[in-house]
C-alpha cells in the first residue's frame, strides 16, 4: 500500500517529536523506543522518506536535524540499494556541521548506512567533522575485522589528528582490535 507524502510528513513530525522527548528524558527507554520504531517505519518507505527528510537536514533546530540524520542512517540500512545516496547526503551535511552532538550521530548513521572502508579512509583527509566520521566508521568496522591490517594502518595514522575525538575512535579502534 501507498503512503502519501502528506503522512510521511505526520511522520517524521511525529519521529522528530519522540526523538526530542526521548532527549528530554534519556533514561526512559520507552520514549528512545518509540522514536526508534518510527524510525523504522519510515525506513520502509525508501525514497519518499528520503525527500521528506533530506530538507531537515538544513534545519537550525539540531533535534530535527538529529532525526533526519538517524532515519536516513536506517534509511540506508533496510534499503541497500540507497545506501551509497544515504551516505553522500550525510558526508555532505557533515562537512557543514558544527555541532558536536549532530556530528556524532552523522558518524554513527553513516556507519549505519554503509558507509564504506574507502570512504571513511578519505573522509580522515578532509574537514574534522568529516575525520570524525571516518575515524568512527573504520573503529567500528576494525572491531569486527582486527586481522585487517590496511585499516590498522589508517587508524595508527589518525592517532596523531589534532582533533581529539578523531584520535579517540582511532585509539578505541586500535585498542579493540588488539584485544581480539
């Protein structure tokens, strides 16, 4: 069945408001868990979710743009044929943002949406946000391949980034991986 574009509006108005209840309240798992579910419903609707959320990517409101950001990443995830678009609109939005928070989530929904190896290896030669996804992205996918000593090697070099948080996911990445 159809969705209209009009409820996929309802929709993400009602995923952005469970998201800012869920932010007001961190330690009610009910409200995470509702902003989650409507993430997830959105994620079914491919690329009509995709033009209803790409516009609040631009918002000023960092919660809205928060939202936008984890559905797309969900986005990206149930539907793999859109990872790669997913993905570009999130480096793109990155490279702009300024809050620490937002940008945290970019990584961490990019990552969710495929992002690849290649990609997070040259996002480390660009802006600090963009080197803070790269550097989350490669702890994330080192923590499940430590053997792959290529990704070992970008990490060892992304320890000396003058960003601390690019160092953290780099040191996090490499400490994981020599655990295993």
């Amino acid at each position: 069945m159809s969705v209209g574009v009009a409820d996929i509006d309802d929709q993400l108005a009602a995923a952005v408001e469970a998201l800012r209840a869920a932010e007001a309240a961190p330690d009610d798992p009910d409200l995470r868990g509702r902003f989650v579910d409507q993430a997830a419903a959105l994620a079914g609707h491919g690329w009509d979710t995709f033009d209803a959320a790409l516009p609040l990517l631009g918002e000023q409101d960092a919660v809205r743009r928060s939202a936008a950001i984890q559905i797309l990443g969900r986005l990206g995830e149930a539907e793999r044929t859109m990872a790669q678009t997913v993905c570009d609109a999130l480096i793109a939005v990155a490279a702009e943002e300024v809050d620490d928070g937002v940008i945290d989530t970019l990584a961490v929904s990019a990552h969710q949406a495929g992002l690849t190896v290649g990609a997070a290896s040259n996002l480390l030669l660009r802006t600090p946000p963009l080197r803070r996804m790269g550097a989350y992205h490669l702890a994330m996918v080192v923590s499940s391949a430590p053997e792959d000593e290529s990704i070992r090697k970008v990490l060892r070099i992304a320890t000396d980034d003058p960003d601390p948080e690019v160092r953290r996911w780099a040191e996090l990445g490499l400490e994981t991986a020599e655990e295993d």
